[in-house]
C-alpha cells in the first residue's frame, strides 16, 4: 500500500502542478473561458488514455499464460523501473524550466490550432504521469494484495491534491521543490527495488545464473520474510539471502544513477 500510495501521490502531484501551470496561463491570456473549457476536455482526455492503457494492460496479461505471462510481467517490473528512473533524472534536468516549456507549448499549439491545440497540449501532459502511474502500479501489482494496492492508490490521489492545493495557497510555508526532490530519491530507490524484483524473477525462472547464492545471511538482523522486513523489501529492494546476480545488478543501477545524476546537475 505504501509503495503504491507515494507513486501516485508524486505523479499525481506533477499532473496536478501541470494543470495549475496551464490553468494560470489560461487564466492571464484567454478571457473568452473557451481556452478553460479545452483546458477541461483536454485533461480528461489525458485521463482517459491512461485508463485505457491500464485496460490494455490488463487485456493482454489475461490472454497469457505460463512462461509466457511470466515474461510479460518480468518485463513490466523491468520498464517500470527504467521509467521511473528516466522520469526522475529529467525532472531534475528540466524541472526548472517546466512552467516555461508549457507556457511556449501552449502559446504555439493556440496559434496553430487554436482551442483544439490547448487541449491536445493538456492531455498529452496528463496522459504522460497517467500512463507512467498506470506502468508503475502494474509493476507493483506483482508483488502486493489488489485491495492495499487500490486504497494506496486513491489516498495517494487525494494527497496530492490537498498538497498542491497547500502550495496554491501557500499555506504552512510548503516547499514544493524540496518536496519533489526528497521523493526523486525515494522513487530512485524505489525504482531500484523494482530491478531487484525482476532480476528475482529472472533467476527464478532459470533464465540467469545467480552466481553465488546467497552471498549472505543477514536475516537475524531483517528478517524479509516477516511483515516489518517485506515491507522494508518490497519498498528498497532489500534481501537477507541475496544472489550475486542481484548484487551486481543493484551496484549497477547505483552507478549508472549516480553518474547521471552528476551529470544532469550540471545542465
């Protein structure tokens, strides 16, 4: 539940900072209230792609079977994990400039296309956070109860709001940058558990050799098989008996992070 409420809550807070963005600009520069109206259609539009892409999902999962299935949902863990890596990195690369980008975006699209323009704009924005939410859960969803996983889902929405309705209002001092930063690193690490739980799989299977297994025993410190320590797991990517294969793969991805991290930082 946990895992689930805080994806949702970051990418539904980007959707809804996007949103207030758009809506500003709409706000200074249209006085017709047609651009508003777009505004509207164009994020349930958003919305809507990103359900039909948790349909098809769904769709496509029920039609495998065996081997199989367990490939698609291997591979699921595995895109969900890069997207939220990619995801993050870009934030921090461009984050600064996202009003910016949005403003020009939408300025060119009402030239173009006029109201039809504004609307495509806001739902190809939407339509981004939704489907990377819709991927993310899916990814999740392999390793959790549905019920926790729903009800993570819908107070995650509802925090968002009522966090960007606190940085709207300025209320209690928020500070939206600090708050997106500190849950870049934790989707990072989340995301690396993410890669862990494919490599998993992926020894599980058969399909990689684990090297050496386990390369300790650190169970009578975190046991992951208790409820405290799966939750600590599921969440890190943590494991008291962990392969070789998964420790290669977890020191990887740090390095691989870290780099581009540095390397973001400087544009």
């Amino acid at each position: 539940m946990g895992n689930a409420f805080f994806v949702v809550w970051r990418e539904s807070l980007e959707a809804f900072l996007i949103a207030g963005i758009l809506y500003a600009w709409l706000q200074a520069n249209d006085s017709s209230g047609k651009g508003k109206r777009a505004l509207f259609a164009g994020l349930a539009a958003g919305a809507g792609l990103a359900l039909l892409l948790g349909w098809a999902l769904l769709s496509v999962q029920d039609e495998l079977t065996g081997e199989a299935l367990e490939i698609f949902q291997t591979a699921t863990l595995f895109v969900a994990a890069g997207l939220i890596t990619q995801m993050v990195l870009w934030m921090r690369k461009h984050g600064r400039q996202m009003k910016a980008r949005l403003h020009a975006d939408l300025a060119s699209a009402r030239e173009r296309s006029g109201f039809l323009g504004v609307a495509i704009v806001a739902a190809l924005a939407v339509a981004r956070e939704g489907a990377e939410t819709v991927i993310f859960l899916y990814g999740l969803a392999q390793g959790g109860e549905m019920s926790a996983l729903a009800f993570g889902s819908v107070t995650g929405f509802a925090a968002a709001g009522f966090t960007a309705w606190l940085a709207a209002r300025s209320l209690a001092k928020l500070n939206i940058g600090l708050l997106l930063r500190l849950s870049s690193i934790l989707l990072l690490i989340l995301a690396s558990a993410l890669l862990i739980a494919a490599i998993d799989r992926l020894i599980g299977a058969g399909w990689l050799p684990p090297l050496l297994d386990p390369v300790w025993d650190s169970s009578l410190l975190i046991d992951d098989t208790t409820k405290a320590g799966k939750l600590i797991a599921d969440f890190s990517g943590y494991r008291a008996r962990p392969a070789l294969s998964s420790l290669l793969a977890w020191a990887a991805y740090w390095g691989v992070v870290l780099f581009a991290w540095r390397r973001t930082g400087r544009g």
